[in-house]
C-alpha cells in the first residue's frame, strides 16, 4: 500500500554484500528482510542498534513491493539454506507455507511469553501454524467500513449499530451511489471472499492442516452462496462503479473521495491519505469531516462480523547464525511503544492492544478503537502451506464480479481448488 522510496534497490543490494562480508568491529550483524513501508522498519533497525549497545547491528534489506513476490523470495532462499535470513517480515497467509518445511527457527518459550502478553487475539492468530506460535506479532491490519456520513443519514441507517451488506447495498442504489469494494483480480478479493464466510462463522477449509491429497475446501456451502450474492449483486448492478474489475484499495478509495462515494471497505491507511488529498487540494477540503467508521458490515444481522487480517509478522530464518540475537532484536522491534511509534509514522496498526492507549495514536488516528475491537476479531485467511494455490483459484473464479453466481462459482470454485492441488490442472 505505500510505494518503496527509489533508492531501495540499491541499498536492498548494499545490504546484501554488507552482510557477506562481516564487520571489522566485531559487532555480529543481523540482517533484517523488511517489505517497503515509509521507513519505518528501517528507524526501528537503528534504534534497536542503538539500544543493544554493541551486542548486535541491524542492516536491512528490502524486499520486492507486492506480497506474492516477497514469499517467492523468502521462500526461495529458506529452501536454499541462506544464513542471511536473520530477520523476516512476513505476511500472515504465507507463515503455514515457510513453517511446515521447518525453515523457520523455533521461537523460544520466554520469547513467546513476553511479545505475546498482550496482543490481540486476531493477530495472535495470524502468528501462529497449528497450537503453535511460529512467528512474533509486529504490526497488525484488518479492514473497516468507511462511509460517507451524509449518505449514510439519508439512508435512515444508524452507525453506531451493526449494518449489514444488504443494507448498505440498498443505500447505495437507493441514492445512486457506489459502493468502494476491490473487484480487481488480485490478493484483495481472497481477503474479501474469506471475509465474507468467516462473518458466517465458517472457514473456507474444512481441516487446514490436512495434505493436498486430503484437503477439502468448503465454499460450496450455504456460507459460499450467501458471500457470492453479495459479491455477484455488487458486479452485475454496478454498485462498485464502471472500473470494478481493475478496482484496487487505491482506486476505491478514490472512488469514494468523489461525490457518488458511499461506503467502503478498506484498511486504515485511507485515512491519512484523504486528509492529505484534502490538505493537497486534490479532493474537497470538507470531504473527511463527512467521513464515518464503523465495524465491518455483517453478512447476517445476528452474526457478528470477522473482521479481514493483514499486518506483518516477525519469523527467524532456520539457518540463521544468530538466532537468540535475532529474537532479542526482535523483542526490541515489537514493544508497545515502538508498535504505536510505527503507527503515527507509517499508518500500520499495531498487534498490541496496550500501543493503542498511546495519546498519539488517538490523537492521529481517531478511529483507533474501532480498529481495536476489529483486531480482536478479526481471522486469518486460510491458514495452510497450499495458501498460494487456494488463494489465486479464488481469484480467477470470482473476478469478474458480474460473471460470480451464487448456485454454481462456489462449487466450481471448490472442484477447481482440489483439481489443482492433486495435479490435475495448472494455475
């Protein structure tokens, strides 16, 4: 969601010799694979080595922008045994596919206790494959319902109670609004589809840790049908608007700057980017004063909504050299202060629920505990080392939005999936 700056690259690659080459001042070096953000990671490196007072350094080295390509490399240079990977960001959905091979370092027992005392139950579970914590919790992210006070009044719905899909569906067509949803075929519509069925308190996969061979998914049920009528009456009225099927996070959240803006599903990170459009004068000036939050829409009105997880999670690469060194940076990385610290400087919440009672954290984010509360229910996507190939046959099958049927893509969807994994058709 935030651009990597331009001399990333290079550094990335400065990093990397760096790190071959050892240091003259005997001071061990842990390298830290870090996804681009606004240079938070990079500050918290510095001050952590700053804070170990000569008992490590971290460098950092970036990885590519978009997730798929961050695992491929990870994944890539675990297998090939890099004692490089000392440190690793890494997102929740692919933590199943690096533990299972073992190219994780366990994380010890006094480790867990400590970075875990407090954390939200949504990015707790995120951190973990099994029973078992894999990874430490860093910054968590989930998805809430943005929505443009003024339409929401005209439509009579009150906010500060749940609202359904349907009902902000039948506002924004009642007044001739658009709805901001991601209909592009990427990652985001496997966030909303697990969304969608974990609202019905059910999971896409019946035993996530089941083999290829024995896997079963289930979206050729009740809870299936019921997410694709809402994905399939979005695309085939138009409520997401004419350029759905290219509609990223980005794009629908400048889709609801615009005067047909209505509702909206998004991460938090629109929050500081309307003010700045506002304060830039790319968008009316009045447009975040019309702006409300509220919990993620629910799909049945007595269900409480499962918010969508994203965020990042701190694992240690298995053939590290320094593994107890690592995991004392990352004790230092993951505190509740240096969570809130990276919240107000680059808008990625944190796992910790006390680093929301930072007074900048209200201050800079008023819609913080609404955030709060959606962490502390938020769930996984489909947690299994077959993440990859799950997630991208969600993605051809329900895009585009107007071609989704509730009676037939939820079973297609399901025969698909285990086609590929028994290795009877490609991606």
């Amino acid at each position: 969601m935030v651009k990597a700056r331009s001399a990333g690259a290079a550094a990335a690659a400065a990093v990397l010799l760096l790190a071959g080459c050892g240091d003259d001042d005997g001071v061990t070096t842990l390298t830290w694979y870090i996804n681009p953000d606004d240079g938070g990671q990079q500050a918290l490196a510095e001050q952590c080595t700053e804070e170990a007072d000569g008992a490590y350094r971290i460098q950092t080295s970036l990885l590519p922008m978009d997730a798929p390509a961050q695992r491929e490399q990870l994944a890539r240079r675990l297998a090939a045994g890099d004692s490089s990977l000392d440190i690793m960001s890494i997102d929740p959905p692919f933590i199943p596919e690096l533990a299972t091979p073992g190219f994780l370092a366990p994380v010890p027992e006094d480790v867990a206790e400590r970075t875990t005392e407090d954390t939200l139950d949504g990015a707790l579970a995120g951190a973990m494959w099994g029973d078992e914590l894999v990874t430490v919790p860093f910054w968590a992210n989930t998805q809430i319902l943005w929505y443009r006070e003024s339409v929401a009044e005209a439509a009579g719905l009150d906010m500060d109670e749940p609202v359904t899909w349907d009902e902000i569906m039948d506002a924004a067509e009642e007044q001739d609004k658009y709805l901001g949803v991601q209909g592009v075929r990427a990652e985001s519509m496997t966030v909303w589809v697990n969304a969608l069925v974990e609202s019905q308190d059910e999971s896409i996969l019946v035993d996530p840790s089941a083999s290829a061979e024995e896997l079963e998914t289930n979206l050729d049920s009740e809870a299936g049908a019921n997410a694709a009528s809402i994905i399939s009456r979005i695309g085939q009225e138009g409520l997401g608007g004419p350029g759905i099927a290219s509609m990223d996070e980005n794009q629908s959240m400048l889709l609801f700057q615009r005067d047909n803006g209505s509702f909206m599903v998004n991460w938090p990170f629109v929050w500081a980017a309307t003010n700045s459009a506002a304060e830039e004068g790319s968008i009316d000036a009045d447009i975040p004063e019309d702006i409300g939050w509220a919990l993620y829409p629910r799909v049945d009105p007595d269900t409480p909504a499962a918010h969508p997880l994203g965020g990042i999670n701190l694992g240690v690469g298995a053939d590290s050299e320094h593994p107890e060194l690592a995991y004392e940076a990352i004790e230092c990385i993951v505190t509740p202060e240096n969570q809130a610290e990276y919240f107000v400087t680059n808008g990625n919440p944190p796992s910790s629920e006390s680093a929301f009672d930072d007074p900048r954290v209200e201050e800079d984010f008023p819609m913080a505990d609404v955030i709060r509360e959606a962490l502390d229910s938020a769930a996984p996507r489909p947690q299994t080392p077959y993440y990859n190939e799950i997630s991208e046959s969600i993605q051809g099958r329900f895009t585009p939005l107007s071609g989704v049927d509730e009676e037939t893509t939820p079973a297609e969807t399901d025969t698909y999936i285990m086609e590929v994994l028994r290795g009877e058709r490609l991606l």
